[in-house]
C-alpha cells in the first residue's frame, strides 16, 4: 500500500504540507540555483486556463445595450485584464498522486518535495514586495484553485453581472458628470473598467477545468504591472514558455523543506539515500524522506 501524507485535522483550514512535483533536474534546478519558477498562466497545460471566467464576463457585456461605447470601452480593457502577466507556481495538497507522477516525474525518475504553507506565502510575498512596480500587494499570494463545478458556476454568474452593473453605471455617470481635474485618466471608461474588472485577473489564474480537481492545487500567484526584464524564456514542446525566477529565501528565511516523496523507482532504497545527500549538502536537515510505493513502472 502506497505511503499517503497526513491531511489535515478537522477544523484546521488548509494542508499540513502541499507538493511540488519536479524531475531529476528540476530538483538539482531548485537546489542549486535556490528558486522556483513562476509560469505564465496562458502556458500551462491545462487549455482551458483563464477563458472559463473571461468567457463568462464577455457573455455577460454582450448582453447589455451600448448605447455610448461604455461596454465596448469595457470589453477591451476586460481583454487586457484576462490575458494579464500574472505567473504561478503550481503545488498539490497530495504529495503521492499517480496522475501527478505521470505528468512531472519524467521518464528517468522524480519527486514531490513538500514545503509549510507559511514558508510559501512568506516567499511569495517576499518576491512580490520586491517586484519594481508591483501590480498589487495580496495579503497572501498562495491561493487554493477552484474547479469549475455547478456551485463555482453559480457564484461566478451570481457576482459578474452585479460587477457589470457597477461599472456601467460608473462609466455612465462619469459621461455626465466631469471627473476632478488631475484624476480624468481613471475616471474614463477605460479607467473604470480597469478598477472593476482587475480582480478577475486573479479568479481566471486560480479557476481550473473541474477534470483537475483531484490534484487539489494551490498556486503562488504573481501579477506583474508591465513587461519585466526578470521574466525568462525556456523552451517548450510547440512555443517558448515565458517564466519567473521566485527565490526560495529572503532575508529572515532559508530554504525550508519539510518532505520529500521519491517517484515510483526500481531502487527507491538509493534513491532516498541519494535525495537524503543531496538535500544535507545544502544544508537542508531532517526532511522526512518517504517512497512512492505506487507499482507504477514508467518506461
């Protein structure tokens, strides 16, 4: 029977631990260079990432009339809006998933290292505070995603067309109204469109197709303001894949890893020796080091 990670106790809010799943080198990656990467959320592998709630949104504005431009004002900012920078890094509440060993183990071999949550919403914030120009300061970047079921669906219809509704009558008011002088910049309807429809941004980085949802992913979410000559390039199987270096210490924190699974393997006993080695040589003690023991077989 395969090793499962403790869940949380009754009445505790989140995962004791939550997981990233990496290949051989993308541990000695991690190590070596002390960070983690941040994708580009329109480059992950799920296809449907960000256009399940813009869809919504654009369905939303195209009901409504348009009689001063303000909702074509509306759906060009809200264009902007959902296809921002904004970069993740991916973890899963469960360290020893088949479906996730699969997909990020890679053909020789891999692991899921376990880290706090709070070590991970420190360095999270850590980076974005340091950021030139931060879009916004979240009061905890690492979020949990949520899968779009019928419940999610209605909360989402239930919030959007009271949203619309404000920014119209916003937008509609100000035509009227001249805005102060020196504060015309946002108070155009690009402006206000900009205001309403910015937290969207975050709800289609973190809302995912509901055929994820045994992954039970939380996300270290980072906006970026404009281009920033901190984003990288790697290559990708059909396209460059654009990517953020997120350091894994700043000043009141080191490297802290509580677990790590080692991949389903033919020699796990080397295996955890080796992990356990490596780990000591950055100075990273005591990790609980467990196996697989999934009888998965990856050719």
């Amino acid at each position: 029977m395969e090793e499962q990670e403790p869940q949380p106790a009754a009445g505790q809010d989140g995962p004791e631990l939550l997981y990233h799943y990496t290949t051989q080198q993308g541990l000695l990656g991690i190590l070596e260079k002390g960070c983690i990467w941040a994708t580009h959320y329109r480059y992950l592998n799920d296809t449907s990432e960000g256009h399940i709630v813009s869809k919504l949104l654009f369905e939303e504005l195209a009901k409504r009339s348009d009689d001063e431009g303000v909702i074509s004002q509306g759906e060009t900012i809200l264009s902007e809006v959902t296809s921002q920078d904004v970069y993740v890094t991916s973890f899963s509440a469960h360290g020893n998933l088949l479906s996730q060993w699969r997909a990020y183990s890679g053909e020789s071999g891999g692991y899921s290292i376990g880290f706090s949550p709070n070590y991970l919403e420190a360095i999270g914030k850590h980076f974005i505070n340091n950021l030139p120009r931060p879009r916004y300061t979240p009061d905890n970047p690492l979020i949990p995603c949520q899968y779009f079921n019928g419940d999610v669906e209605r909360q989402l219809k239930d919030k959007i067309p009271k949203v619309v509704d404000s920014y119209i009558a916003e937008a509609e008011g100000t035509k009227r109204t001249p805005p102060p002088t020196g504060q015309v910049g946002r108070h155009t309807p690009a402006g206000i469109a900009l205001r309403h429809f910015w937290d969207f941004s975050r709800d289609c980085a973190i809302t995912k197709d509901y055929a994820f949802h045994e992954e039970r992913e939380w996300r270290l979410v980072v906006h970026l303001r404009q281009f920033a000559k901190d984003v990288f390039f790697r290559q990708g199987r059909s396209m460059l894949i654009p990517y953020l270096k997120i350091p894994l210490t700043c000043p009141e924190q080191r490297v802290e890893i509580k677990r790590v699974f080692v991949g389903p393997c033919p020699n796990p006993a080397e295996a955890r020796k080796s992990v356990k080695m490596l780990l000591e040589k950055h100075g990273i003690w005591n990790v609980d080091i467990k196996d697989s023991l999934i009888p998965y077989r990856n050719h």
